[in-house]
C-alpha cells in the first residue's frame, strides 16, 4: 500500500507543486493564535484558593506548636534560672520555697512600715540588699555549678539569714514605736 502511496506521489507531483496557500492565509492564522494567547493569559492569573481541610490541618499543627511552646516556656518559668530544684533534692526545693515566702512576706512588712519612718528603711534596706546580692549570685552560680546540692544549701542558709535579720528588724521598728508612743503617752 506505501508503494502505491509513493507512486500516486510522483505521477501527481506538479499538481502539488502548483497549489499553494493564498499569502492571507498564515496573517490569519497568526492573528487566531495571538487572539487565543491574550484571552488565555487571564486564566492563567487566577488567584489560588485553598480547601478548608487543607486550612483547617495547617491552623491545627499551628495551635500544637504553639500549645508545646508554651508548656516549655512555663516548665521553665517555674524554675529559677531554669533548675529543677526538685530534681537536685526534693526536701532542699521544698526548704527553698519556704524561706523565699517567708522573706518575702517580712519584707512586705517592713515595707509597709517604711511610711512611718522612711531614714530607718533606708538602713534596713541596705542590709538586705547586700544579702540579696549575694543570694542572686548563688542562683547564677546554681546552673553551671558541678556541686548544685552545695550551692542549693548555701542558698537556703541565705535565705535563712535575711528571714533572721528582718525579724530582727522588725522587733527594733516594733521597739521604736512602743517607746514613741510611750513618750506620747507621757507627754499628753
């Protein structure tokens, strides 16, 4: 079948040879495919949308990152300086926790009693500041120290201490005003 193909060619090949396109032809054609290429190009600009499940997955995995975040942040808020005192000795965390509410409910109360007399405040303060200093010091101390149990005593002992020295401050501020009111009395 090819032969005869080829054969019907060659016998007919001048008949070909003299039919050829009108010169419009192809400017028409052109202009159908650059018609067909601008009405295109808008489809192309589509914005995406996306599925709501696809949306609803990527706000879930969102929340959970967030919600672990926040569980580490807060795990390491309870810490000081970002130790588990619990972890180095429950009973020393526990004594730590009590003499740090103790001192700060005395200093609280020696606070409220800086109104009357603000000169003998400032003293007292001076005081406790320098503890604190050193208590402050012994925390920063407590992260890298190869001996934490040691640094977590001493910290306790401190605490001890500024509890100590504030009662003892108390008790003079309580003095003073007995016998400022006492030479009130005296004097009505």
């Amino acid at each position: 079948m090819s032969k005869r193909l080829d054969d019907f060619i060659h016998d007919n090949r001048d008949e070909f040879d003299e039919l050829e396109p009108r010169a419009a032809l192809w400017d028409n054609i052109e202009s159908q495919l650059t018609f067909t290429e601008e009405t295109e190009a808008p489809k192309k600009r589509e914005t995406k949308t996306f599925s709501l499940g696809f949306v609803l997955r990527v706000a879930a995995m969102i929340i959970m990152v967030m919600g672990i975040g926040f569980v580490f942040y807060l795990r390491n808020e309870k810490r000081p300086n970002g130790v588990d005192l619990t972890a180095i000795n429950p009973e020393y965390a526990k004594q730590q926790m009590h003499y740090a509410s103790l001192v700060k409910e005395k200093r609280n109360e020696l606070h409220l009693i800086a109104k009357a007399d603000p000169q003998l405040y400032k003293e007292f303060s001076g005081e406790i500041a320098k503890m604190d200093s050193t208590y402050k010091k012994l925390n920063n101390e407590l992260k890298t120290s190869p001996n934490q149990e040691r640094v977590l005593r001493a910290m306790i002992r401190n605490l001890q201490i500024q509890t100590e020295v504030l009662n003892q401050q108390l008790n003079v501020i309580e003095q003073y005003n007995q016998i400022k009111s006492q030479d009130e009395n005296k004097n009505i």
